[in-house]
C-alpha cells in the first residue's frame, strides 16, 4: 500500500520560536556545530486505492497547511515490510 506524506514548514522568513528554542539547547549537550533549526509537521494520508496527488494538494492547501505563513512538500512512500529472520 502507498501512502502520500505532506511535509509542512514555516516559510523561511516566518520567526520559529520552537526551532530556536531547540537551537539555543544544542550547546548545552555539547552540540557546537547546528547553527540553525527548523520544526515542521509530518502528516501522512493513506488512500483506498492509488494515491492520489491532486487530492492530497487540495487536503494540504485548505486544511493541513496555513499557506500565508506556511510551505509543504507532497511525496509517495511505499510501505517496506521488514522481513523477520
């Protein structure tokens, strides 16, 4: 079964308060070389049948994703079944 995933982020001129708060911990585990950080959401729709891209536009721009302060990518993955040994 395929699934669509729709990554959803700030627009990179939108301030993001949780990604710097995570920044700003960094040092503190003694992680020097992360000059920036970015949180976003994850949000994966399983279609009855082929996925359908059109549709999962739509769902992301009227529902999922605020497109005055937000951006979102539209990808396919495929299930992989891990195979016990």
């Amino acid at each position: 079964m395929a699934r669509v995933v729709v990554d959803v982020m700030l627009k990179p001129e939108i301030l993001d308060p949780q990604g710097q708060a995570v920044a700003n911990a960094l040092p503190r585990l003694g992680v020097t070389d992360v000059s920036s950080v970015r949180i976003g959401r994850r949000i994966e729709i399983e279609f009855t049948g082929e996925p359908d891209l059109d549709r999962a536009r739509e769902i992301a721009d009227k529902l999922l994703a605020n497109p005055v302060i937000e951006d979102f990518d539209i990808s396919v993955v495929e299930d992989v079944k891990a195979e016990v040994a």
